[in-house]
C-alpha cells in the first residue's frame, strides 16, 4: 500500500525490480584487498552503488586499563559514514545515534567470529567507512570488514557474510538499494558463518507479519551464502597474485 502512494512501482508487470534485478537477486559485488598501506589488514568493498572502505589494525597492545580483558582481545569497531556519501546534505556528527548503533552491532557480530581468546589482553580495532550509501549499508559494512580482517590475517572461526532481505508488494526482495530500503518495508539483516549455519547477526527494521517471517529470513540465508561463494573467490584470487609476485 505504502509503495502505491508513494507513486513508485517497485516491481514491473513482469516481477522485475527498479534497477532491474530479479527479487533473488544480489546486486553486483566487487573487492580488493590491501588498499590501505598504513594498516594491518584493508578492504574496498562495492555492492551496487554502496561502497565501503575496511581497515584492521591489531591485535596491538591495549593503551586504556577498562579495554584490557585477561582472557580475550577487546574488539573495537567504528562505523562512520564519509560527508560526501549520500546526497542528502544534514549535518552528521561522529557520534550520531545510526552509526553507534551500527558500531555497535559490527563489534558483537565480530566478537562472535574473531578467535579473540588467542589474543588475551590485547586490542583490534575495526574501522569502517562508507563512502557511497546506496541502501544495505549494515551488510555492505560487515562484508567489507570480513574480507579486511582476512587481509589483516586475524583468525576467525569463518567469513562473516551479511545480506538485508524485505517484502514490497507480496513479493521477498534481497540485497536492496536505496530506494527499496525506504519503501516502509520491512528490513531483514542477517550476518552467518557460512560454514556452521550459525546466525550472528539479526536485526529487523520496520515490522514483518509472522506469516513472511520465513521466507524473507530464508531469502537473506540464501543471499549471505552467494555472498560467501564471491568473497571467498576473491580471497582466492588475492592469495593467487600475492603467490605469484
């Protein structure tokens, strides 16, 4: 209904989306790796029109006594979003309620895969930047700082893969743009460790009737697996290169 007044057609007469995608279907999804010299570990990652730059230092010794944990690493995330990434023009204060939220949820999604108990007593800081938001930043976040801490060698019990998932016009769409994600819909994000099928992450923006809770949460499964089969192609190619020089 909401679609409807707002004069958009989210979906053509025949099933497909705005930027003319099937509903299953991801948006283009691009990386690379060690973009960033000064860090440990880095990532540029681009999803459509939304792209993300990771950096990873650490494990390095922990500066302040309250993040100094006897028996795991301190996971320090910071999520901002650079001036330019969006075109609306409202004055974004570092500290702003979305972006501690986001933090806020990168560190315990990370918490959950880092293998941080091998590093007692120390500090990984994990900092993400959007540079251009197109919808899916949550996902498109946690995406780029898997494939950063990869590059950073910091262990984990897998990748973590992240995908949003909604339901516009009785019809379950993943991975959505902009657009989408403001059609007053609900918004469905899942971060997994592919290999164990263990969900990290679950965060419902808007609400879902219980009767498409299943289908949209089985749509943003399937999409963080297609995600995990990319990254991982990348990491592949990356270790290919860095063999060959």
């Amino acid at each position: 209904e909401h679609s409807e007044m707002a004069g958009v057609e989210y979906l053509s007469p025949e099933g497909l989306r705005i930027d003319g995608r099937r509903p299953p279907e991801l948006r283009k999804l691009e990386s690379q790796l060690g973009k960033c010299q000064q860090a440990d570990g880095s990532a540029y990652l681009q999803q459509g029109n939304t792209k993300v730059i990771a950096t990873v230092y650490g494990p390095h010794d922990v500066s302040r006594r309250s993040e100094s944990l006897h028996d795991k690493a301190f996971i320090n995330c910071q999520y901002s979003m650079a001036t330019f990434s969006t075109s609306e023009r409202k004055s974004r204060t570092k500290g702003d309620r979305k972006s501690t939220e986001i933090s806020l949820a990168l560190k315990r999604t990370f918490e959950a895969a880092i293998l941080t108990e091998l590093y007692p007593m120390s500090k990984i800081d994990i900092f993400v930047q959007v540079l251009q938001s197109d919808g899916g930043n949550r996902s498109v976040c946690i995406n780029a700082a898997t494939m950063a801490l990869i590059d950073a060698g910091v262990p984990m019990k897998d990748y973590v893969c992240a995908c949003n998932a909604s339901y516009i016009e009785n019809t379950t769409i993943v991975d959505l743009n902009y657009l989408e994600e403001t059609a007053g819909g609900p918004d469905l994000t899942v971060a997994m460790l592919p290999k164990s099928g263990k969900m990290v992450l679950l965060q419902l923006d808007a609400r879902l009737h219980c009767d498409n809770l299943e289908q949209v949460l089985s749509s943003a499964i399937k999409g963080c697996s297609r995600v995990h089969t990319i990254l991982d192609s990348y990491i592949k190619e990356h270790i290919q290169k860095s063999v060959v020089l």
